[in-house]
C-alpha cells in the first residue's frame, strides 16, 4: 500500500510540475499568436500557398511576392485578409511588381483564413498579432455585400 501512496505521490508532483511547465511556456509564447493557430495555419499555407510562395515565404520574382518581412504582410489585417479572400492580379512590394494571379480562396473558412494569415504573420522573420476569426468575418461580410 505504501508503494502505490509514494507512486500516487510521484503522479501527482508530475503532473503539478508538468502543468507549471506548460504555464511558463505559454508565457513564454509570443502574444501575437497561439500555437495552435501558427500550427494549424501552417497546415493550410502548405496545402494552398507554398506552390507560389514558396515553403520559406521567398515567392518567385516577377510572379509571386514574397512573404518575408513586407509592409504588405505585416501592415492592415484588413487589406490582408481581402487578399486572400478576393485574390489578386497585381501587386508592387518593395518596388517590385509581381504579375502572377492569385486565386481567390474564398471558400476557406473563416478559421483557416485567420489560422494560415496567423501564420504568415508569424513566420519568415515576421512578428505580428494573430489575425483572428473576428478579424476575418467583417471583413468576408463586407466583401458579400
């Protein structure tokens, strides 16, 4: 009986330990995203974008604009999420002109839109706010109108 009270002990130090552990990791987690949002993102930018922008955001000059550290990626989530949900034919970033079209991807959903722009958001050197769906859907009623 005493060796299941001392294991029972043990079980418990653990999973009081683990669950501070997990605390301070996620404040150690940036307050622009989740995780869970950057991971799921990350899911969808591989399945719709990484053909043209490329798995390290880099795009292809002259067609696909990058995602690396550009004002067009880390300004207006607005701006962004139309982006995504209307596509696009042109665009000059950083002095450059990217002639490719991108598709509209309206028919991602709300999360998946907010997930893959958090995402974006966060990765290739770029640290900003998580794009949420409450971001997303105003935006999405808008351009329906």
């Amino acid at each position: 009986m005493r060796k299941n009270t001392v294991l029972a002990g043990i079980a418990i130090l653990l999973a009081v330990t683990g669950v501070a552990q997990q605390k301070k990791a996620i404040s150690k987690m940036p307050t622009t995203s989740s995780k869970a949002s950057v991971t799921a993102g990350e899911l969808v930018y591989t399945q719709f974008c990484v053909s043209c922008h490329l798995p390290d955001g880099g795009g292809v000059e002259n067609l696909n604009p990058p995602l690396i550290k550009t004002a067009f990626i880390n300004g207006d989530k607005a701006r962004l999420i139309t982006t995504v949900l209307n596509g696009m034919s042109q665009v000059e970033i950083n002095g450059d002109r990217y002639n490719n079209v991108m598709p509209a991807f309206n028919y991602l959903t709300n999360k998946q839109v907010a997930d893959v722009l958090t995402y974006v958001r966060n990765s290739f050197g770029n640290k900003k706010p998580a794009v949420t769906v409450a971001d997303v859907k105003p935006v999405r009623a808008k351009l329906q109108k």
